[in-house]
C-alpha cells in the first residue's frame, strides 16, 4: 500500500464535499486516523481501513466554522478540540469543547479550565494532580464523587505542553531524531520508526535493518507492557508481582542498552536505518535472555493470575465496552482488551510481519488489559525469537539519505505499545518540512478511562489508569 | 422550700417590664435556695414533707421529696439559672415580638418541672405535669408560625403520654385505692406498663422519641437546652420512681433491655446522617437516656441474678450518666445556639472554618463533643466505664440467661458508643474544620463575652466532673445508698476514681512535657494546603458530610431509611450532575405524622389562644385542669 | 520498668523487622532493619509546614495522641506481666484512650479541609465502629468465668495451652481475631497498604499527608506503638503466664514477620469490602465466647 | 502458587549487590574523553544540543546521542562510566582530555545522611527521567538500601528532584511543591532537560524562571540519566562512599 501522496493529487475541496466524502468513508467503515489544520490554512483528513488510506483536505471555512462532525462520529471530539484551540475553527455543536493543551498565550489559562460542576451539596470533588504521588507524569483528573463513588470524571492535560511539534519545521527535518525521540521518553522507538519512514518516503531513500527497528520495536513493547503489568500489581499491593515483573523489565531494557547504549532505545535509529548493528555477541546475549524471559513471564503472570485476591480486584473494574471503544476510535490495548481486533501492523504494515495475529480479550475491564499485555508480551518475545534466528551480523545498517523531494505528504503509521501512532508531514523544500503532525494514541485514549471510572470505587481509580498506562506528554507534544 | 418558690414566683414581675436581666437575677437566687434545700435533703436525713388536706375526690395531697426527686431537684436548680442566663442573652442577639410571654413561659416551665419533682399525688403531679407540658410547647413556638407545626406536634405526643400516664394513675387509684406515690409499690403489670410508656413519652424512647428531634431545632436555643438536658428526665425520673418501687422479672428486665438499646441504635443510625446540628444533638439525647437505660437495666439484672456490684455499677452508671449528660448536653445546644447566631444556619455542610473564625467556640464545642462521645478527660466517659464494668461484671454470671442480656448491652454500648464517636467527630470535622463551606461560614463572626458565659460554666464543670470524677460520685452517693445498694463496692468505685484522674495527670503531665520539647526544637510555618500542587483549590474540594460516613452507610443500609433524588452523567460528556438525600425519622413519617396531621388540623382551630396575652395563657391552661380534673372523678 | 524500656525501643525496630521480611521474600536488599529509627531521627530536626486552613487541633492533635497511646501501654503486659498500671476493667480505659487518639488524630486530619483527608479518615474510622465492640467481646471472653479484672491479668494469665482441644481452640480463635485486628488497626496489607503512594487508595497514610517533620515522628512512632501493643497482647494471650523473656521476644518476632510474609504474598481488598472483613474478629470473638461458655455449661 | 515458587526461585537475588561499584554494558555512553586535538567548532556545529564550547563538552547540555562519537571517533569518545552526578554545573563541563569528573564535595546535613526523603516533580519531561527514577528504588538498583525513599507528600520530603524542561504550564505547580516542602530542604536535577533544558532550550513554552531563584546542589547527567548514576549522585551527597 502507499504512504506518500503527491500534493497534487488532493486538490483541496469544498467543505460540504470534504464533509460528504468523510462521512460516507465513515459509513462505509473507515476510522479518523487524523483531523488537523495546517500552517497553509488547509484542513487535512486521513481516514483508514484495512490496507487503504483516504487523505483529504479543506480550505479554512470563511467565517471561521463548521458544522461539528463530534456528535455524529465522536471519535472527531479531540481532533475538533484541537483544530478549535490551535485556529480558532469552531465546531458548531460541538459536545465538549475544552482546552486540549493550552500552548502559550492560548485562553483560559490552565488554571481557569471549566470544569463540570455540580451544584448538590452531597456531590465534592477531588482534585488530583498535577503533581501525582507517584514517580509520574503531570495531569489533573477531577472528579465528582458522591460519597467514594466517582459519578464523573474529567481529565485535563497540557500540563507538559513544551511544543515539540513547532521545533520539526526549524531546519532540516533530517536532523530531528532528537525532537522525536524527545516526544515520549517511553515510546521512542515508536515515534522513532514513524518519524524515520516519513524521512524515507519523502526523500525515496531504501530502508536498512528493518529486522533490527522490527527487534527494537518489540523490545520497546515488551519493557512496557512489563512495568505496566508491575505497577498494576504494585497498586493492589501484590509485591511478588510487583517486583519480579520488574526485574524483568529489567533484563529487556538492559538487552536493547546492550544494542544501542540506551535503556530507552534513544540513539538507535536513524533515517535510513539504524545507528548500532547487531554484534554476534549481542545476538546470542539476546536470545538467551529473550529465552529467560518467556519462561519467567509466563510463570509469573500464571501465578499472578491465578491469585485471588488480586483477581478479585481485576475482574469487572474500569469496563470499556465495545461499541464505546470502536465509535470513539480507541486504539491499542484499550480497544484490544474489548474484542476489537485493529492493531496497525496487521491494518497498515509498513513490513512484513509474517505470520502475525491480533492478540484480543473480551471482557475490556482491567483483568482484561492485564492479561491482554500478558499475551503481547509473549508474542514479541516469540517475535523477536525468530528475527535474532536469522539475524546477520554482517548486514549494513544505513542507507545514505538523499534530499527530500519537495511538496509531497508522507504517512507513515506504527503500532506502538500504547497503540497506534500515525505520523504525517508535508515537504517544503529539500531540507524543510513545511508541516509535521504526530497524533498519539493517547490522545483519543484518555477518554476511556474517564468512561471506565464512572460509578466505581474511587480508590479503584489509580488501578484503572495503570491498566490504560496513557502517556502525558505523547499527547501535550 | 416555700422560699424558693416565691422567689421563683417573684421572678415574673420583672417580666411585665420586660427586663429578662432581673428575672435571670432572681432565678439565680431562687435556684439558690432550691439547691440549699435539695442539698438538705439529699445529703442529711432531713425529709420534707407536707400533708395538705383536699376535700374529696382529691385527698389528702403529699408534697415531699426523696433522695431520688432531690438528685433530679439539684441538676434542675444548677441547670435551669443557667439556660435562663444564656436565654436572656440568645434573647437579646435574637429578639421576640412576644418576650413578655414567652418569659412567662418559660418561668412556669420552670417551676412546673420542679413541681413534678415535689408531687406525691398522682393527680396533683399530672396537673403539674401538663402545665409543664403545655408551657413547654409555647416556648417551643416562641411566637413563630414556622415553629407552630414542631410545637403542636410536640403537644399531641405530650398529650398521648399523658393520657396514658392518666390511665394508668387511675387504674393504680382503682387497685391500690390511693393517689399517693406510696401506693405504687408493687403494682400490677397493666397499670405500671401504662405509667411507664407515659413517662417513655417525655423521656425520649423509641418508637415515641420522635417529637424530639422535630421539637428540638425549632426551638430558641436555651429552651431547647434547657428541655434536651432536664425536662426530658422528669420522664426518665418517672421511670426511675417507679422502677425504685417495684421488682422485675427478669423477661420484662431483656425487654426494657431490648428497647433501650433498639432506641439507642436507632438514634445514632440517625445521629450519623444528620446534617443539622440541633436535630443532630436531639437525637444524640435519645441514644444517651437509651444508654442510661439500658445502665438501668445492668442494674435490674444485677438485682435479678444478686450480683451486688453488677447491681451498683449499674444503677450508678444510670445516674452518672443523667447528671453528666445534662451537663454536656446543654453546653453542646447553647454552642450550637450560638453558631446559629454568627453563622444563621445550622446545616453544617454550610459552615466549616468556624473554628478559626470563632476560636472560643470552636474550643467550647471540641470539649462538649469529646464528653458526648465518652472520650477519656470528660465526663462522659466516667459514666460509659461504670456502666461498662457493669456490663463485664456479668462475665462472672454462671446462668446463661443473664449473660444474654449483658452482653447484648456491652456490644451495643460498645457499638453505640463508637458510631457516636464516629458521628460526632464528623460533625465537628465538618462544621468546624477545613475551608469555609459557604457564605456564612465565611463572615461568621465570634459573639459577646454574655453568650459565652454558661457555656464557659458548663465547659468548666465537664472538665472538672471528668478529670476528677470523685466529685460526681460523691454527690451520688446518698442516692446510691437510698437504693440500698453495697457500699463497700461504691467505696471501691470511688478509688477507681481516683486511679483513672491519676492516669489523667500522667496523660495531662506527658502531654505538656511533649508540647514544651516540641515548642523548644521546631520551627513551623504555614503554606497552602497540599492539593497536588494544582493552582486554584475550592471549598467543595474537601469530604461533604455525606461522603464521611459512606463507607459505614454503605454497611448500615438495611437499618437507614432515606429518600434519594438523582442526576445520573449519561457518559462521556455530561452536561448536569445532581444528587441529594434526605434521612427523615421512619418512625414519623410513615406512623406518626399520618395520625398527628389529623390532630394538629383539628388543633389549629385554637390556633387563635395563642394571642401573646399571659393572662388569656393561664386562662387557657386552668380551663384545661378543670376538664381534666372532671374527666378524672367520672372514675369513681 | 524493662515495660517502659522495651515500649520505648522496640515498636521502631520491629517495624524495620517487617520491611526486611518484604524484601527478602521478593529478592532485594531492601532498607536497613534501623531505617524507621533513622527517619525518627531525621523528621525531629525537620520544620513543620502546616496548612492555612489548620487551627491548633493539628499542632497538638500528634502529640496528645502519643501521650495517650503510651499511657494506654502502660496497661499491657510487654516483658514482664507485672504492668506499671492496672485496675480491675482498664481495658475500658485503653480502648477508650486508643479512640481518643484516633479522634484527635482523625479530626487533626480533617483540620486542612483536603479531599484526601476526609477520604482517609472516614475509611479509618469506619472501622473502629467494628472494633470496639470487638476488643470488648475479645476481653468477656477472656475473662469469662476466670475473676480476672484486668488487662494485665486477662491476657497473661490466660494461654492457648490447656488440656481441652476445644479450650485450646477458643483461645486460639481469640488470638486470630486480635491478629486481624491488629492488622487492620495498624493498616497493614490487605486492609491498607503502608507502602502505597497513591492518594486516593490510602487509608492511613493520607490522613497524615499533611504533616512534617516533629509531629510526623511523633506519629510514626505512635502508630508503630499502637501495632506493637496489639502484637504484645497477642503473644501474651498465647503464652503461659511463667515463662522465659526469649520466649515472648520469640513469639513478636514471629507475629511481625508474619505480617510481613502475609504482605508479600497477598493483594489488598477492594475498599469497600474492607468493611465486611473487619467484622470478622467480631464473629470470632463471638464464637470463642460461645465455646467458652458451652464449655461452662458442661458441654465437654 | 507452585508457578510462583518456580519463579520466585529462577528469580533469585536479583539486587545488584553493590550498585557503586558495578560495571556497565560496554555500549553504555558515559563519561566523555574528548581527545586534546578535537576541534570544538566543528563538533558543536554538528551536536543537535549545541553541548560543546571552547571550554569543552557540557555533560549538562549533552543528550549522549552519540552523533559526534560516530562521525569523529577520533575527537570523542564516550567510556561506559556512570559517575555523571557533580555538584555544581561549572564541574559539568569536560574540557579535552579530562578523564572522570572531580569528586562530589557537597554532603547533607548529618541526620539526612542515613534517612533522605526525595519528591519528584516532572515538569514537561519525556516519561523517561522519571522512569528511570522510579527504576533507581526497583528491585534490581534498591536505591532505599541507603535510606532513599521517594515519597507522596512534600510535606514529608527533604529534597525535590526535579526531572524535565519545567513547561510554563507546570512552572507554578513545581514552585508550589517547593514550598510546600519543610525546610531544611535541597534541590536536586536529574536529566538533561531539567539541567539545561536540554532538546527544549528556546522553546517559548518552557519557562526556567524558577532554577533562576533556588540552587540546586546535585547535577545528575544523562537522557535519560541511568539509574545507577542517580544511584551514585545521591549516595555521594549522603556521603555513603
């Protein structure tokens, strides 16, 4: 399938044809893999289905409005919020129309953000964050609680807005490994291989060691999926759980340090390949570890499993269901945990994943996720098993990147271990990028866990989180 | 005693004037001589006793007193110049159109509840009875149309009780064939049942303990604490004097057992959810006379299986706890009185703060409600440890039958005594701590040395009773050996005392050294709450009362009776979020109110009396004797 | 007096103890034994920040609950039985003085009017209301037909050693009840967790959320005190009244690394089943004073 | 249960037994030996966080992309040395060849040397810094064998730690927790954004003002800083070495 689209090709349209043309791809069972205004005064639109990608794109409306597209397809809802805050576009009818980020000099300033409030003297609130108790990120959740039952919860975030994304269009795009990498500290490898396939499509060049980026990728998965699944067992108080994932974790980002020098995978790619190639003694380091892994994951999360107490905190805690997760376009784990099979490599594989099915659960609540995480893991293990089988220590690493060849739009769309990161940038000239847009899977997640948290305990909502394990910065950029 | 009363009596000149100064003065000096005189015959031999000769139907009319009447005398004499002291100033923070009568009032309250203590004829104490009664309502309604229904309401109840206290006095005449008090010994089960649901009436019991809690918050503050803290125990010294004339089965003494403790539980299920302070408190009375009963009860089972020192304990922890409980009980209703004058609400999830806005107050209230919920330094929790003891002593009873009873009052004193604690710390937390609630809360403001007195009074004689409850004990003593009790276990009671105020000098003597230490090596200053450092943090961010007590809500729902409106987020983007309940008194709404409705309606015809003309008052209430009076020689 | 010392050494380094056990038993190092001694230390030389809302509740609140706890320790029987205070029905006392602190404390929390707080304090206090009642019951049945009047004599007098199976039997289930009550009162696994850093799921760490330095120790050190008192009543109840000091050093010992075995091999409760749980002792104590008492009646 | 103990058992011991004198993965970029004849100029100009200066490499600037070490081996060379932290930034900056990084004189306060309290505040970091800090208290480095602990409230902290850029939307957040914590309290900056801004210097988000007003007193390099140089920062200012 094709990622690149020459500028020529999407001729911009009219906005009632523009709308037209999304809602019938809509209806006829795409999903809004990007909604966004652009420096050029354009609003662009990519939707996606199986192996086939629609871009499309609007001259800014004159007066600044439009009709919202949210309370039809409220997957729109967070890509509305944000063209509104970034352009000023305003969604008429729009259910929810709130700060996304609040960039500098935007209003209402990040104190005064309109909470929902309730007026009953029996409803208080809590307000938690930014600064969390626990060694995380910052964001506020607040709640409305009657009693310990939270009745509604309302997320805001932006509060690690540091404008990553203004910085790709200052200089050459060749240059910003380093931005991207910077965008979340835990998915650098995602991004990363997103960020160097839009490099690549757009300047032509061939890709080298797309095993090891494949290795590197399920690596990242892996060290995810393993601290989410310890700090899961660590909020019910399951040390054992806790501390042996850990170690685990441990051990896989310790093997991709040993590939790169970098625990998180910074400094390993590069366009047109990679940095570090794989040495034979790191292969065979890797396979026996990655052997390791399997058996001791596959025991611990067994045993975890099959205790109790713990299950009895998992079951039937922070349900997603379904339908929710597939009309407001939730991704990754979170829409897998409810029997929603879209995971981009099997949609849009950039390569070749032989073999390769999606992982699902059924039930969506927290046992679901946790266990789901559980099997993913054992999936790239058994992934990067076979990659390290007939890995050629020998073979280059990097592949000279020629200039960019001028207005074209790339896409380049990765499943990272929150789900699916969709990158997509415009060329200016053979150094510049005249747009570049990132749209992680966080963002549209988030939504869920405010869905899940309704009408449960509120001591359960720390659980909840863990088991969604949404980025902060992926989406204040 | 004649000249306790006519000071009393004088007390009512003033009033035509309306100078509530002097007849707060001459109220004092009338108690005075009361309080002489109960003290006479408390702690001496000397027995008052006057014989006034009435023709026929009446007889001959006994007006004494007994060890028992002179206990009650001394609290009611020490109480009631205190309640007026307050009342005079609540009186002027909060003036009435009707002063005049409502001091007049109040004065025949008064007296009439020294009256009751005094009569010896069964026909003469119910005519004093009703007077109290009746006065009592008017100063409930307090000349306010908005209070009317509580007062009426509060008149039926009294109105019930008394017919039954009538019936059962008459059917005692028809056995035992004389008025007098001393023909109730031994009665007959019908009778005595019949007297004791009449005095159960004003005593404040389950299931007809519901005019309190309407009567109590519409009240003026110093009537209400006035009428929470004595007048409801001329019920329960009905009950005591007939108690103390009669011996129980010991089926009759589980029952008794069993409804003070239902009463007592059924309060502080209510305690728990309360949101107004008075009706809060009013509540908390009925758990205390629940808890005095079922000391009384310790006492009975004592008696039944001849444990003596179950026995006294028992009966001791009773009386303590009416003493104590009439202390603090007054102090806690003219605090709150007070809140309601700087704040002018009384749902405490409007105020919060106060106790940095009014700091004496705030101090005042955190002692009152240490010693209503029995916590060690005050007195209330003297008394729950005799009764306590009282309860673990039956642990030596070889008959399972008695252990039974006594156990069910361990665990639902312990029980009780703990939702108490839980709900009263939340009333204070709430009210009291934290960030203003509401408008109100935020300008409230301190009142004038004058209200604060007899709360100070009151505060004093808590800590005093409590820290060194010798004192208290001692002043029972008589009372102890008139229901001749073993004194040797009171003797070592007393040294119990002495060893628990010991252990209190240790606390009181480490807890300075610590503070001192800590005042030495720290330096403190304040910042902003910890709210996770978010920037603008709101007084509805902290627990609403509610929110408080729901996890136990959560536990206790069979036994809680509430009415719930909601709004429910339809997800994810909710536009309106509402949710509020109510806890009103099962017993009154689906019971009471349907029958008192129709009463009260017939009632309100004479809604007209109430014209604020004293003379026009007394008119009414003679003609109301009268009636009685007919009704009552129709027997013979 | 050897009372008075070991009240005032102990409870800190046993709290270590149960910090250590943790980590052996998931592979780490972990902190050293002396750590909470050493914060001790640390938080005494430490400012105090309070909240603006706080009035002089939370200033004192620490230091009367402290008073108070130590007090009520010197009821209980630690090394030697003979207890530097005792009267016939000071349990009544303890458990009240126990509550007093936990009211102080409980409104101190309250006092900076944070969301958390008032979470906390109703969760903890939730529980007592199951509590008393059940620590009373535990004493009837302990001095159930045996004449003993206080605590020191009821608990070490009494030992889970008789002839009689089902005597052994009810005193053991009493030894249980008071475990699960010591659990809870010093908000152990799987009723709380000590270890946890999320607001909204702590019971008795966040109604201490806002504390510092001195009054911070202080009540670290009462809470360690407070377990230390449950666990000492418990080995009392099981051992003879005659026996050697290693003996009940021995039996702490295994009750706290009990504790913390049961840590690390359990998930805590969901919040609101908590509740129900602590009812538990109640049940027990109820059915311990009813084999008793069957027993008295003659049943065996 | 009978997986756990399998597991628990292959698990073993896992601490590293002492974190401060472990060695590292040979492709763990450390401490930098930069070569007497490496041309400043051209290295900078090829450095996307613009680290070196006339003075030499500034480890507080430096994101350890390895860039420069793969176009010029010759000029620079990374060593697998985790011994990052310093205590004040003039220390950060390397000049040619220097070989390690001088010694850390700053100590705590007696009674914090065997108790230390740290509160974290991620102002606008990757999530990476602060994984890493949680990883520095896992089970594996068991940073709370020194008496480490990271704490929820700073009411109960001696220090913050502060990891990321600082973004105008936390400055005031990260301001608040400062005073919210007791004194006497010390700062600590953990990464390469937190020290110098890192990838995000110039950004008009970003918003320093507040390391403009209070002194840190430990630098801990890297991006994201590895465990065990937090590990050996922190015990060094403990004076546990």
């Amino acid at each position: 399938m094709d990622f690149l689209f020459r500028s020529e090709a999407i001729q911009p349209l009219s906005l009632d044809a523009f709308l037209t043309e999304i809602r019938q791809d809509l209806l006829a069972g795409f999903q809004p893999l990007a909604f966004f205004g652009t420096s050029e005064k354009l609003i662009y639109c990519l939707l996606g289905k199986a192996q086939e990608l629609h871009l499309r794109c609007t001259p800014f409306p004159e007066p600044s409005r439009y009709p919202s597209l949210s309370m039809e397809f409220p997957a729109f809802h967070i890509f509305e919020r944000e063209l509104y805050e970034e352009y000023g576009i305003l969604p008429i009818n729009h259910p929810w129309l709130k700060s996304v980020r609040h960039p500098v000099g935007s209003k209402p300033a990040i104190e005064d953000y309109p909470f929902l409030e309730s007026d009953s003297a029996l409803i208080h609130e809590v307000g938690v964050g930014p600064v969390h108790a626990g060694v995380i990120e910052p964001g506020h959740f607040r709640f409305l609680m009657r009693g310990e039952i939270v009745e509604h919860l309302e997320i805001q975030l932006g509060w690690q807005h540091r404008g990553i994304l203004s910085m790709f269009c200052q200089g050459a795009l060749t240059d910003k490994m380093l931005c991207v990498e910077a965008i979340a500290g835990d998915t650098v490898i995602g991004h990363g291989t997103a960020f160097c396939r839009i490099v690549e499509e757009l300047s032509g060049c061939k890709t080298q060691a797309e095993d090891l980026r494949v290795i590197l990728l399920e690596l990242e998965r892996v060290a995810m999926h393993l601290s989410t699944l310890s700090a899961l067992a660590g909020d019910v108080a399951y040390i054992m759980g806790q501390n042996l994932f850990a170690a685990l974790r441990t051990i896989v980002i310790n093997s991709t340090l040993s590939i790169c020098g970098s625990r998180f995978g910074k400094r390993a790619l590069w366009p047109g390949g990679v940095n570090y190639g794989l040495k034979a003694a790191v292969i065979k380091k890797l396979k026996t570890e990655m052997q390791y892994c399997i058996e001791q994951i596959h025991d611990v999360a067994e045993a975890m499993f099959a205790t109790s107490s713990l299950i009895s905190r998992f079951d039937d805690t922070g349900k997603v269901i379904a339908n929710d997760a597939l009309q407001f376009g939730f991704t990754g784990i979170t829409a897998k945990a409810c029997g929603i099979p879209i995971d981009a490599r099997l949609d849009f594989p950039m390569w070749q994943y032989p073999g390769f099915l999606v992982q699902t659960e059924s039930s969506g609540d927290v046992y679901a996720r946790a266990h789901l995480r559980y099997l993913e893991c054992m999936q790239s293990l058994q992934i990067i098993l076979n990659l390290l089988e007939n890995a050629d220590p020998s073979a280059p690493c990097q592949s000279q990147v020629n200039e960019l060849q001028a207005d074209q739009i790339a896409v380049s769309i990765v499943e990272g271990a929150r789900g699916r990161i969709v990158h997509v940038a415009k060329s200016k000239d053979a150094q510049k990028a005249m747009w570049y847009k990132v749209i992680d899977p966080s963002s549209q997640n988030w939504l869920a866990l405010s869905m899940a948290v309704q009408q449960e305990q509120v001591s359960d909502f720390p659980l909840c989180n863990k088991s969604f394990d949404l980025s902060y910065c992926g989406s204040d950029l | 005693m004649s000249i306790g009363f006519i000071v009393l009596l004088l007390a009512f000149i003033p009033t035509l004037w309306k100078r509530s100064g002097y007849y707060v003065i001459l109220w004092l000096l009338g108690s005075a001589f009361l309080a002489y005189e109960y003290m006479e015959v408390l702690f001496s031999r000397s027995i008052v006793d006057y014989i006034f000769s009435m023709p026929m139907p009446v007889g001959d009319v006994g007006i004494a007193l007994n060890k028992l009447s002179a206990f009650f005398g001394v609290i009611f004499s020490l109480g009631l110049p205190l309640g007026m002291l307050y009342g005079h100033y609540y009186l002027k923070e909060h003036p009435t159109p009707a002063l005049r009568s409502h001091l007049v009032w109040l004065g025949i309250m008064g007296i009439s509840m020294h009256g009751v203590l005094w009569m010896r004829h069964s026909l003469i104490f119910l005519m004093v009875w009703e007077l109290m009664s009746l006065s009592s309502f008017f100063c409930i309604v307090f000349s306010k149309r908005e209070n009317l229904e509580a007062g009426l309401n509060y008149l039926i109840t009294m109105q019930i009780g008394a017919a039954f206290l009538l019936a059962g006095f008459a059917i005692a005449y028809l056995q035992s064939g004389t008025f007098d008090f001393s023909g109730f010994e031994q009665m007959k089960p019908l009778p005595m049942y019949l007297i004791l649901i009449g005095f159960a009436f004003k005593a404040g019991v389950f299931p007809v303990a519901s005019w309190l809690p309407q009567a109590h918050p519409a009240a003026p503050s110093h009537v209400s604490g006035i009428m929470s803290s004595m007048l409801i125990k001329t019920g329960f010294y009905g009950i005591l004097l007939i108690i103390s004339l009669n011996r129980f089965s010991l089926s009759e003494i589980a029952v008794f057992t069993l409804i003070f403790s239902i009463s007592a539980f059924w309060a502080v299920s209510h305690l728990l959810n309360e949101r107004n302070l008075k009706r809060a408190l009013a509540y908390s009375s009925v758990e205390n006379i629940g808890i005095a009963g079922m000391a009384v009860c310790a006492g009975l089972l004592g008696i039944h299986a001849n444990l003596p020192v179950m026995t006294m304990l028992g009966f001791c922890g009773a009386f303590l706890h009416i003493f104590f409980h009439s202390i603090f009980k007054a102090q806690l209703f003219y605090t709150s009185g007070n809140i309601l004058l700087s704040t002018g609400t009384l749902d405490i999830d409007e105020m919060g703060a106060l106790a940095k806005r009014m700091p004496y107050t705030g101090a005042m209230t955190l002692i009152g409600i240490f010693a209503i919920s029995a916590l060690p330094l005050t007195n209330g929790f003297f008394s729950e440890f005799t009764i306590f003891r009282a309860a673990m002593e039956a642990m030596q009873i070889p008959s399972i039958k008695h252990l039974l009873p006594a156990l069910l009052i361990l665990v639902a004193l312990a029980f009780i005594g703990a939702l108490a604690l839980i709900a009263f710390i939340r009333i204070y937390a709430v009210a009291f701590l934290g960030a203003p609630r509401s408008q109100k809360a935020e300008n409230a403001k301190e009142l004038k040395i004058g209200a604060r007195l007899s709360v100070f009074f009151l505060s004093v004689a808590i800590l005093l009773t409590g820290i060194v409850p010798g004192i208290a004990l001692r002043f029972i003593k008589p009372l102890l050996r008139w229901f001749d009790l073993d004194m040797q276990i009171y003797a070592g009671l007393q040294q119990q005392a002495t060893q628990i105020s010991s252990v209190y000098l240790i606390i009181i003597a480490m807890f300075a050294l610590f503070f001192v230490v800590r005042r030495l090596c720290v330096k403190e200053k304040t910042g902003t709450t910890w709210a996770c450092a978010y920037p603008k943090v709101k007084p509805k961010m902290q627990s609403s009362s509610m929110t408080y007590i729901q996890p136990l809500a959560y536990f206790l729902k069979p036994f809680m009776y509430k009415t719930t409106t909601r709004v429910k987020a339809e997800h994810p983007f909710p536009q309106k979020i509402e949710y509020n309940e109510e806890h009103p008194d099962a017993v009154w709404n689906l019971v009471v109110r349907p029958v008192s409705r129709i009463i009260s309606n017939f009632l309100l015809l004479f809604a007209g009396i109430h014209n604020g003309k004293t003379n026009s008052y007394i008119a009414w209430a003679l003609g109301f004797l009268v009636i009685l009076l007919v009704w009552v020689v129709g027997f013979r | 007096m050897i009372n008075a010392l070991c009240v005032i050494f102990l409870p800190l380094l046993f709290m270590g103890l149960i910090s250590k056990v943790k980590a052996i038993m998931v592979g780490r190092k972990g902190k050293p034994i002396l750590q909470s001694s050493w914060d001790f230390w640390k938080l005494l030389r430490k400012d105090e920040i309070y909240s603006n809302h706080a009035t002089q509740i939370s200033r004192f609140a620490p230091l009367l609950a402290l008073a108070v706890t130590f007090v009520a320790a010197m009821f209980v029987p630690f090394l030697s039985n003979n207890t530097l205070l005792s009267f016939r029905g000071d349990y009544i006392l303890i458990v009240y003085l126990l509550s007093l602190a936990k009211g102080i404390m409980a409104l101190a929390a309250m006092d900076s009017g944070s969301s958390f707080q008032g979470m906390g304090t109703s969760r903890e206090l939730s529980f007592t209301a199951f509590l008393e009642p059940a620590f009373f019951l535990v004493v009837a049945a302990l001095i159930f037909s045996s004449g003993a009047g206080s605590t020191a004599e009821s608990f070490a007098q009494q030992s889970i050693f008789h002839s009689s199976i089902w005597a052994t039997l009810a005193a053991a289930s009493l030894a249980i009840a008071l475990f699960i009550m010591l659990l809870v009162e010093s908000s152990r696994v799987p009723f709380d967790d000590p270890a946890t850093h999320l607001e909204l799921t702590m019971i008795h760490e966040v109604m201490i959320l806002d504390f510092s330095g001195f009054n911070l120790a202080v009540i670290h050190y009462t809470a360690a005190l407070k377990m230390f008192i449950y666990a000492s009543l418990i080995s009392r109840l099981i051992l003879p009244p005659q026996i050697a000091v290693w003996w009940y050093l021995a039996l702490m010992l295994a009750i706290y690394v009990l504790v913390g075995v049961l840590e690390s091999l359990m998930a805590r409760f969901r919040m609101n089943r908590n509740l129900e749980l602590v009812l538990l002792p109640l049940c027990i104590a109820l059915l311990s004073l009813a084999m008793r008492l069957a027993r008295y009646m003659g049943a065996w | 249960m009978f997986n756990l103990l399998k597991a628990r058992i292959r698990h073993g011991y896992q601490a590293i037994p002492d974190p401060l004198t472990v060695s590292m993965d040979p492709a763990f970029p450390g401490v930098p030996e930069l070569a007497e004849s490496a041309d400043l100029q051209l290295l900078n100009d090829l450095c996307p966080a613009k680290a070196f200066s006339e003075k030499g490499i500034d480890l507080g600037r430096c994101v350890f992309c390895g860039l420069c070490e793969r176009k010029h081996p010759d000029m620079i060379n990374f060593t697998p040395n985790n011994k990052l932290a310093t205590d004040s930034r003039e220390k950060l900056i390397m000049a040619p060849g220097q070989k390690v990084l001088p010694k850390i004189e700053f100590r705590l306060p007696r009674s914090m040397r065997r108790s230390f309290a740290l509160r974290n505040v991620s102002a606008g970091g990757c999530n990476a810094c602060e994984m890493e800090l949680a990883a520095s208290n896992n089970v594996n480095f068991d940073i709370c064998r020194y008496g480490v602990e990271i704490v929820a409230s700073p009411r109960h902290a001696d220090a913050l730690i502060l990891t990321g850029p600082i973004s105008k939307n936390m400055s005031s957040a990260l301001s608040e927790t400062w005073q919210a914590i007791p004194e006497p309290k010390y700062l600590i900056l953990c990464g390469a954004c937190a020290i110098s801004g890192g990838i995000c210097t110039g950004a008009d988000a970003i918003d320093r003002a507040f390391l403009k007003h209070w002194e840190a007193c430990l630098f801990i390099p890297g991006c994201p800083a590895h465990p065990l140089s937090i590990v050996h920062g922190i015990t060094a200012i403990m004076g546990r070495q």
